[in-house]
C-alpha cells in the first residue's frame, strides 16, 4: 500500500463509493444466484475498493475500476468454492438470478432469466454490462480485462443468440410482436462507445 | 487499462460479427427483452440500499484496513 490518501481525499473517496452502491446490487445480482449472496458480494466490493484506494488514480472512471474489482473478486472466489468442492460442475453454478429483483414479478422476467441462462457467462457479462448497466464498450472491456473487440463481439455474439432463441420461442408461440427496444439500446451503446474514451 | 491492448490478447471470438444482418432482422422480439434487461437491472440499482450497507462504509475508517473493526 503507498501512502495514505488525505483525510479529504480519502472522505470523498468514500462518498464516491457509496454513490455506486445501488450500481454495484445491480451488476452482483446478474451475477449470483440470489438477492442475498449479490449484497454480501458488492459489500466485499466494497471492502476491497476501500483497500485498494491507494491504487485508484484519481480522474479515472471509479465506478469502472469497482465494478472490475467486484467481478474479479467474484470469480476468484468461485473457483475458491470449486476447488474446495469439486463435484459442483459450471452448470450448476452458472444460473445467475438477474431476475431476482422483480421474482414476484411475473413468468416474463422468468423468461428473461432463462433466456440469459441461455447465454455462455462471457457473452451475458458483456450484454448486461453494455445493455442494461449503460457501460460503454471500452468500459465493459475494463472491468473484464479483456479487449474492445472482444467485448463488441460477445454483446453481438449474445444479441444473435438471444434473437435465435426468441425466434424459436416466437414459432412455438406465434405471438408477434413489433419494437426494436434492444437494437436501440445496441446502437446507443455503440454511439455511446464511440463517443465515449475511457479517459 | 489502455483501449490499445486490443486485437492480440484475448480476441480470439469467432463469428461475432456474421450476425449483424440477421440480428437486425429479428430485432421484433428482442426488443421487448431488451427493454426487461434493462428494467431487471433497473430496479435493483433504485431499490432502497439495505440498512447494513450503508453502515458498512460508515464503519471503513481512514486508516484501516477496511475491516469493520468498529474504531470509531
């Protein structure tokens, strides 16, 4: 750890981080299976972001940097729990509950918990990221340590793979319907990312 | 984290681009879902913040470790 931040810095700091709370339940909760174990991972976010404090560059995008902290931890503690527990296979863990906020809510948020559970974990980061936390493509490629191209091409992978999914369901169930919601999102995200640098 | 370390590292994704024209065609029913993912994720980010979170920043002080050690 360096030097420790002045008081100042170090209050502000922390007002920061608290303004990213709701944003933090948000991401943890498409990532774990529950309400419960989301909150107890963006508390551990928290924890870590506050020690990590000395190694955040003021300027940059600090809601980025926890979000990278928060999915770093979570994974790092999931292969934790399946090396302690070898008999729990990837299928078993992977089943995200984004839905879990509205879970009295309705068969169409199920749907589109199962349509997501549909997706690789790589492809769904990408898509909730993008799409529904409003980060831009440079952002997502930050907080999953990967790069640019490689996020644009899984939230596209996700996006083709949704619609052949919807498509099939939309077969079975003949219900048409007409709005382009997600292509709008898509393209402002795009826009976004395009106007968007990092810094 | 530089926007430069594109391309080499990790970009080894196939097919991501071959779909645009399809996606665009079927963008109907997306759409809809879309705009759930978006409301999913809405609703937790306005959900009350629970009571033990927002102690718990209280209770990080300036020069420890982070741990709730209750120093204050």
């Amino acid at each position: 750890m360096g030097a420790p931040m002045a008081q100042a810095d170090s209050s502000a700091f922390k007002t920061e981080l608290a303004e990213l709370i709701p944003h933090l339940r948000a991401f943890a909760r498409s990532l774990c299976h529950n309400a419960a174990e989301a909150d107890d991972l963006a508390q551990e976010a928290l924890v870590k972001a506050w020690r990590a404090r000395e190694s955040y560059t003021p300027g940059t995008n600090l809601k980025a940097w926890v979000f990278m902290i928060l999915r770093n931890h979570f994974y790092s503690e999931r292969r934790k729990a399946w090396r302690k527990n070898e008999v729990s296979t990837e299928k078993d863990i992977e089943r995200p509950g984004p839905a879990t906020a509205a879970q009295d809510a309705s068969v169409q948020l199920e749907e589109v918990r199962q349509a997501l559970d549909s997706l690789s974990e790589e492809q769904r980061e990408a898509l909730i990221l993008v799409g529904a936390g409003g980060f831009s493509y440079e952002e997502a490629a930050e907080i999953c340590g990967c790069a640019v191209g490689t996020i644009k091409s899984r939230v596209s992978r996700a996006r083709a793979n949704l619609l052949e999914l919807l498509e099939r369901k939309q077969l079975k169930n003949k219900t048409p319907h007409t709005s382009s919601v997600i292509d709008t999102l898509m393209q402002e995200a795009a826009t976004r990312a395009g106007e968007r640098e990092p810094k | 984290m530089e926007p430069a370390l594109a391309e080499n590292s990790k970009a080894h994704d196939t097919d991501g681009h071959a779909r645009r024209s399809k996606a665009e065609a079927g963008d109907a029913e997306l759409g809809e879902f879309g705009k759930r993912l978006r409301q999913i994720y809405q609703d937790t980010v306005d959900e009350p913040i629970p009571d033990e979170m927002k102690s718990l920043l209280d209770r990080l002080d300036d020069n420890s470790n982070g741990r709730s050690d209750g120093a204050s």
